[in-house]
C-alpha cells in the first residue's frame, strides 16, 4: 500500500489563487472522522466511577486531545477505531488493520502513550512496543497508523 | 504500602472475574467480543477481581451495572508474572487482587494487560 491511498480528504478547496470568492468544490470526511468525534465528545457524559473502580470523569483535556489527533488523521482508509474510556480520565483509542494493532491513550496531562502490536502471537515479546509520543505526537502518531495499514 | 505477596493457596485453576466497562468491549473481526486492554490496567497496579466459586454472577452483574464479566484463570494472571492475592472488602472474603511482581517495567504492565485482554473470555 503507497501513501497514495492516504490522501487527506477532511477538507479540499480550491487552490486560493484561483479567487477568494470561489465556492468551495466539495467539503468531506472520511465516514468514520465525524463518528469518531462524537464518541470521543460523549464520553464527557459518563460520571465520576463510570467504571464502579473509582475513576474519576473523562478529563476535558484528554478528550480534546483525542479529538485533535482524529481530525489530523482523518483519512478516507482508516476504519473507525473502537472509541474507549480509561481509567483515571483518560481516552483510548484503538485500530486494528488484519494482524496489526495500535492502542492510543491520551492522558489528561497531555502524555499520547501507544502500544503497536503486530501479529496474533502476544507472548513473543518483539511482537509488541510500548511508548510515548512525545516529539510532534500527532506526526509520530502518522507514522504509526501507516505502519499499522501497511504503508512502506 | 508494604509489597503483596503471592497467595498460593489460591490456585492456578481458580476463576476469577472482572468487571468490564460496556465501553471497554469490541467485537473482534471473527466477531468475537473482547475486552480492551485498559479494562485490565489500574491506577495503583491492584486490578481487583472475584473469585468466581466464592460469589455470584448477579451480585457481581448488579455492582457493576454497565458492565459486562470477563473470566480468566490465577494461573493466566500468574504466566504473566502477577501476584495473586486476597484482599477482603467489607464482607466480601471473594475479591482479591492482581498485582504486578516488584520490578515490572510500565511498559511491560501495559503489554500483560494486552495479554490477558486476549485470554479472557467475556461472559454473555
């Protein structure tokens, strides 16, 4: 798979030299985005002990920042991912793409932390990482994803 | 906190069960449903759970109103290098908890909650 496919859809205009007063040709979003967006925003309803474990509300900055990282990879081949809330305020989200997986949680102190997991064999431990974005989140997450779809 | 130790008494072939948030579950593409890994982590690496013979399903079910049940075995907790142990709330002498043994890396509790996120096996 090129990146080709990958092509962000979520907003295309004409190009501005063209005139500030052209109409806009078509305004689109990958199926899943606006989905995704409204999970993510409806976690905000579940109270405090959502989990009967004692954690606490989905924190506003967690899920801003979900919101964020699914409007910069809102490509027209990404599936929707499972939309999740997690302990201590935070939000999961999670894609699969045929033997690859990657995990994102997005923590209200703003951390990105993801696990990529390749293959069904979970008790080789090469066929998972753990870590943190934390240089350009969303630009790493990028990568992350078109590793996930298979682009080389 | 003085550390948990390992409750041997408690055997490998002992079920036990977790309540699962309804949010926390998907359906797999064999359409399997499963739990998600966060519904195996902790803040303070205590997961709690219950041992299955030593409670029952609809007390669980109605302590944890929005959730499902997942069900796994000591013994898949402890190949992933968990302490198993007892930990009674109020009159409940079923609830123990799944700790992490001293020394597991964050990274490392992070890919054992995926790991046994894939062994458990959600009740209906």
């Amino acid at each position: 798979m090129s990146y080709s496919v990958l092509t962000p859809t979520l907003l295309q205009i004409e190009k501005p030299a063209q005139s500030q007063w052209s109409k806009v040709t078509f305004l689109s979003a990958a199926p899943w985005v606006l989905e995704a967006l409204d999970l993510i925003a409806a976690l905000g309803n579940l109270p405090a002990n959502w989990d009967g474990y004692g954690s606490p509300r989905i924190d506003i900055r967690a899920r801003d920042a979900a919101r964020r990282f699914v409007a910069s990879v809102a490509f027209q081949n990404l599936p929707l991912p499972q939309i999740s809330p997690v302990l201590g305020g935070s939000v999961g989200l999670h894609w699969r793409c045929g033997d690859r997986e990657l995990e994102f949680t997005f923590q209200p102190d703003g951390r990105i932390e993801f696990l990529r997991v390749l293959g069904a064999d979970l008790d080789r431990d090469e066929n998972m990482e753990q870590g943190t974005l934390s240089h350009e989140p969303q630009t790493a997450g990028l990568k992350l994803l078109l590793w996930m779809v298979g682009a080389r | 906190m003085s550390p948990r130790e390992n409750d041997a008494n408690i055997a490998d072939a002992t079920v036990l069960w977790r309540a699962v948030h309804n949010l926390q579950v998907y359906r797999d593409d064999d359409g399997v449903e499963r739990a998600q890994s966060w519904a195996f982590e902790s803040r303070d690496n205590e997961m709690s759970a219950w041992v299955a013979a030593e409670t029952e399903l609809g007390k669980l079910q109605a302590k944890f109103p929005e959730s499902r049940i997942a069900e796994f075995t000591v013994g898949d907790a402890r190949e992933l290098r968990n302490i198993v142990t007892r930990d009674p709330v109020g009159d409940d002498d079923s609830h123990v908890v799944v700790c992490p043994v001293p020394g597991k890396s964050k990274a490392q509790v992070k890919k054992d909650a995926r790991r046994l996120a894939s062994k458990a096996r959600l009740l209906p």
